[in-house]
C-alpha cells in the first residue's frame, strides 16, 4: 500500500512542479506587457487600454497556476507557533486535522462552485466590460484547474502525513 501511496505522491509532485515551472513564466510575460505601457504611455504619450486588464489576468492565471507548486514547497503561509514545537508526530497529527477540518472542505466548494462559475461563463461567453472585451471565461477555467491542482497536491501532503504520524522521529522526508 505504501508503494503505491509513494507513486501517487511522485505523480502529484511531478504535475505541480511541472504546472508551477512552466506558469512561473507568465510573470515575465506580464513584466514586459508593463514594460511596454510605461514605454509607450511615457515615450509616446500613448495609452494601451488592453494592457490594464491583460496584465490583471496574466497575475491571475501566474498566481493561480502555481498554487499547487507553492503548496508543495511549503510556500504558502504557515503559522508554526504551536506545532514548531511538537515532535515530529504531534506535527503530523495537527497537519492531518487541519487539511480535514479547512483545507479540504475550503478548497473543495472552490473546485465544486468554480466548475459551475466557469461553464456559465463559457455557455454565455462572458468578456469584460471595459474597453477591451477580454474573454472573462477563459479566466473563471482557471479557478476549478488550480484547485484541482491543489486538491491533487494536498492529497499527496496529507498522505505524507500519514505516514509522518505512523513512523514519528523515524520519518524520513527525503525518501519519500
């Protein structure tokens, strides 16, 4: 059972460093379109109106996107004050509880409400109010991806931490 837990974790792993590598560029990609306004709105007195709302979901989808990545290197905040001083199977226990009580169920309605968000946006094609029609409905896809993503992720930590509170000091992070 456990070779078979590990392969899952592996595959997680892989699909978050691969998701979260990969997206991490769309932070350079919304660097240069902020380039490009600031050059061509202070050289050329020429405002681009498409940029405002292209670079708002260019952010989106980076910070979205590497959700996943982030929570699998333990990049997201976390308040260690109690846990930080627990062995190593009181850690686990109080991870455990935590992904039961919050994470899952959290993360969980965002997947479950985003699918529905998202195909009403498509069924009716939704685009921004602005200036710049830009399509809102590729957008709202990206709010059941990534949490899927972190679903898939969080799984994987949670089995981690299974394992952690059954072999306490003896876990070994690096093997598994």
């Amino acid at each position: 059972m456990r070779n078979l837990a590990h392969k899952y974790c592996f595959l997680a792993d892989t699909l978050s460093d691969w998701v979260g590598k990969t997206c991490m560029w769309s932070a350079a990609i919304g660097m240069l379109i902020m380039i490009y306004e600031v050059f061509t709105r202070y050289v050329f007195q020429m405002a681009n109106d498409w940029v405002f709302e292209t670079t708002i979901m260019i952010y989106a989808f980076h910070f979205c996107m590497c959700a996943s990545y982030a929570l699998k290197n333990g990049a997201h905040v976390a308040i260690d004050i109690i846990s930080g001083r627990c062995s190593l199977r009181t850690q686990a226990i109080l991870d455990m509880i935590s992904y039961i009580i919050f994470f899952f169920p959290s993360v969980g309605v965002v997947f479950f409400r985003g699918i529905t968000f998202a195909a009403d946006s498509w069924r009716i094609k939704e685009v921004s109010w602005s200036e710049f029609p830009a399509p809102i409905y590729l957008q709202k896809t990206i709010i059941p991806v990534m949490s899927g993503l972190l679903l898939i992720q969080g799984f994987a930590i949670f089995i981690r931490r299974i394992e952690q509170a059954i072999d306490g000091d003896n876990y070994n992070k690096e093997a598994k």
